[in-house]
C-alpha cells in the first residue's frame, strides 16, 4: 500500500511538473552561495572547486536525484568573481540539466577588502525532458507523453550580495529567460519557473574557538508555493560546522493560480561539515520529511565535498587564508 500510494504521489508531481517545475533543493548551499545566487562566485577569495550530491525521499521509486559542480574563484586582484556550475535533476520521469556561466563584479566598502557588495549574472543553456516510458496511468483518459521528449533554452540569474567579517545578505532570481520561453517549447515538458532567493545571517562569537551561525533562506515561486528555511550552526575552531536548519512552507502573499489545498511540506535537517586538511570540507546532511510523506520514504541523504586549490599553493608558501563564514 505504501509503494503504491507512493508511486501516486509521484506520479502527480510529475503531472503538476509537465506545467511548471521547481528548483532543485538543496539543503548544504550555505557551504556555498553559487548554487542559490551568482553574485557569490569568488567570495572565498580561492579557486574552489564545490560539488553536491542529493538523494531526496529515499525508499519511494522515481524520488528526486541531484547533482551539481561549481567551479569558482577571484580575479582583478579580488574585484571580479568567475565560476562556472554544472547541475542535474531527475524526478520521476522528467529531467532537468544545465550549466552556467557567472560572473560577479565585487565592489570594496572598506579599505581591507573585508566588506564588499558583489552584483552577479549567470547565463547558460537548460535542457529539459521527460520520457513518457516511465508514466503509467490509472485512468484511460490521461494521456501521457510518448517516447523521450527534450527541450533545450537558454536561461540567466542575476543576483546582489553583501558580506563582511560578520554578516552577509543576498537577493536572486533564477530562470530569468528559461520561465519566459514559448510555450511550444514545452508541450509535455517541464517548464523552468522563476524562482526568488532572499537570504541573510551573521557570525557570533562565543569564545576564540566557537562561533554561532544563525542564518535563514526565503525561497519564492510566485507561482508556486513558498518556504522559509532556519539554520542555526555551531563552528569548532574553524574546523567542524554542525547544526540543522528547519523548512517550512509561508504564505508572503496572495497566489490567485495557487492550488487551494496544497499543503506545505515541512522539514527538519541536521547537517555536519569537516575540515579533514585545510584545503578539503566534506559535509552531510540529513533531511527528515514533517508531513503526508513522513511515513512513505526514509528521509534525504545529501553529500558535499570541497576543495580550495588555492589553498594548496598559499599552504606551499607559508600563508594562511582569512577564514570565510558565510
């Protein structure tokens, strides 16, 4: 009964999904900012190589399955970020792949270079597909797609972003050109939405060798539902993050095309973060659905692994990089 109500479930996100589809979820992108907002890219000040792997409602056939790469670093003597992000997602029977491009001019606030505000853009290509060899119907009058259908468009981000020592803000908007392509393009296909990203947090010391990192994320679908996520981390001598966030789904406006009795799906996440070398983070997160899907999957496992080549040769000189918090 499970495996069918499952599969039910599933089977009616992905009919939702031939309309409009949503951002992948990420539970680690506080580890790194690229992912959710382009005017990141080079805030750590090293070439930085970031990857994520997420594998969401374990124990439901079809679940959500993620990845993304990002590559990003400084130029310009710290002025201009670059970086590049590789991302794939797969629900169901459809798929999203895409790579992009960014760019971010970071502008000094202080003579240190300590504070900055960064204004970023991302171009690049989204394709997006469904095969309809995975859909099986329960009523004949349902027609699903035949065969393996894509649709390849071009898409932009743009994003703003503020950090110092302490605190850190950003605003972004993905999808920009992808939500606004022909609907001929996405006849049984997916369709990108535009998607907001509104987020801010602050480093609080509690002695020399433990800080508090309380930080939230309000993510916007305008024409979807709406979520806010509360992170609270505890950072060991700049070593070891650990910590959790909550997701939970609000109402910041009136949504005339939003479904009536959609219900939010709330989660819990713990997560941790280790420096085994200075130059590698590994970190892993658990997501425990609070919720219709509470008792129909065995959570969300998500996996990140970093490496700063930068470091490396700042290591090889007998420099030590200013940690970055956020």
């Amino acid at each position: 009964m499970k495996k069918i109500l499952a599969l039910t479930v599933l089977f009616l996100l992905a009919a939702r999904a031939t309309f409009a589809q949503q951002d992948a979820q990420y539970s680690q992108y506080m580890f790194n900012g690229i992912y959710i907002n382009p005017a990141y890219a080079g805030y750590k000040e090293v070439l930085n190589i970031h990857s994520y792997y997420r594998a969401q409602w374990t124990g439901m056939e079809g679940a959500p399955r993620s990845f993304s790469v990002a590559v990003d670093g400084v130029t310009n003597d710290g002025n201009v970020g670059m970086g590049v992000q590789v991302s794939g997602d797969k629900l169901g029977a459809q798929s999203t792949q895409s790579v992009y491009a960014s760019y971010a001019y970071r502008i000094r606030l202080n003579e240190e270079g300590t504070s900055r505000l960064s204004l970023g853009l991302s171009g690049g290509l989204v394709q997006a597909g469904i095969d309809g060899n995975l859909l099986n119907t329960l009523e004949p009058e349902t027609h699903a797609p035949v065969g393996k259908q894509t649709s390849v468009v071009p898409d932009a981000r743009a994003g703003i972003h503020y950090a110092s020592e302490r605190f850190f803000a950003g605003l972004s908007a993905s999808n920009i050109l992808a939500s606004r392509m022909s609907k001929a393009k996405f006849v049984n296909i997916p369709q990108p939405r535009m998607h907001f990203y509104l987020t801010g947090g602050m480093v609080l010391p509690v002695n020399e060798n433990i800080y508090f990192r309380p930080s939230f994320l309000v993510k916007d679908d305008p024409g979807g539902p709406s979520s806010l996520d509360i992170n609270a981390f505890l950072i060991f001598q700049d070593k070891i993050w650990v910590g959790g966030s909550y997701r939970s789904g609000v109402k910041l406006y009136e949504k005339p095309n939003l479904q009536l009795n959609i219900k939010s799906q709330n989660a819990a996440v713990a997560a941790v973060e280790i420096f085994p070398l200075p130059e590698l983070r590994i970190g892993y997160a658990y997501d425990f659905a609070v919720g219709a899907l509470q008792s129909y999957n065995n959570g969300s496992h998500e996996i990140s692994v970093a490496f700063s080549l930068s470091q490396v040769a700042a290591k090889a000189k007998g420099l030590v990089a200013c940690p970055k918090f956020f």
